[in-house]
C-alpha cells in the first residue's frame, strides 16, 4: 500500500471513531463474545498504530481493519484457553429493536456467512470487494450470502418475524 501516509496519533482517533464499530461487528461475527471481540477491535487499531503501512484511502484503511480483525478472531477461535470456556452476554450495541433482534439472527448463522452478510449490508462492501477482504473468490462469496439469505429466511419464518 504504497503512496500514502503512515497513521499518526490524530489519524488513528480518526480511524477508531469512523471504524470502531466496524472492526467489532467484524470480529464479533467470528468469536460471538463481546468482551473478545473488545480485545480484538483494540489489537486491531494497536496494531495499525504500529504498522509500516502506508494508505492511499480511508477505504484502503477500512479493508485492511477488517482483514487483521478477522484474522485477530479465528486466530482467538483455535487458541487452546478458549475452548473450555461458555459464553456470558450476547448482547451488541444496535440502533433499534428492529436491528437488535436482525443482528441476532444474523449471528446465529456459521462465522463465514454471518461475516459477508454484516460486510455486504451493513458495511456497503461489493461481492468482489468481501472477495478481497475475506480472499475468497468472489463466486464463493455469493455463495455464502445466497445460503445466509435463505438460511436467515428460515430462521425468520419460522419465528413468525416473515411471511411468505
């Protein structure tokens, strides 16, 4: 990522204000715990303060964010401490009701599907650009959103929240 600016002090306020909430709901999708997905959001912009990395973008920044914080997630999802230990809140910020009990159902779903699902609908990103971010394929990505979809049309139906 030539021709950019490494992050300064003032960058990084920028980048964890504008993408806090991305990069949790990115490791959230992968690890289902608030609190780890806390720990990993804040690895994460440690991490891009300590980075040699220079950005041309916002958009470029915001790829790179989300990358480290999924790697940060599966890597926290093999570690040997974790395995024993059950979840205590599910609970993530939402706007509304509507998006609280949506988000719910979205992290039902398996980790590779709840992940394109938030960065295709909530995030904004293009099939080839979840491809990038996530190196899939971009006929692998919509893939996974046809089955999030459908799985989450089921789910949905069969909670009375849709109709046919």
């Amino acid at each position: 990522m030539n021709g950019g600016e490494s992050v300064t002090e003032d960058k990084l306020s920028h980048y964890i204000e504008k993408y806090h909430t991305t990069v949790f709901r990115a490791a959230y999708s992968y690890v289902k715990c608030r609190e780890d997905a806390e720990d990993i959001a804040q690895e994460t912009f440690l991490r891009l303060y300590k980075s040699d990395a220079e950005f041309s973008t916002d958009e470029n920044v915001k790829a790179w964010l989300i990358r480290v914080s999924i790697n940060l997630a599966k890597d926290m999802l093999k570690s040997a401490w974790l395995k024993g230990r059950t979840e205590l809140d599910r609970d993530i910020p939402c706007e509304s009701d509507k998006e609280s009990i949506m988000l719910d159902y979205i992290h039902r779903l398996k980790p590779e599907y709840c992940s394109v699902i938030l960065l295709f609908y909530y995030e904004g990103y293009s099939v080839k650009e979840i491809a990038d971010i996530t190196k899939c394929s971009p006929s692998l990505v919509t893939t996974r959103l046809s089955r999030a979809r459908k799985q989450l049309k089921t789910m949905l139906l069969k909670e009375g929240y849709y109709e046919k």
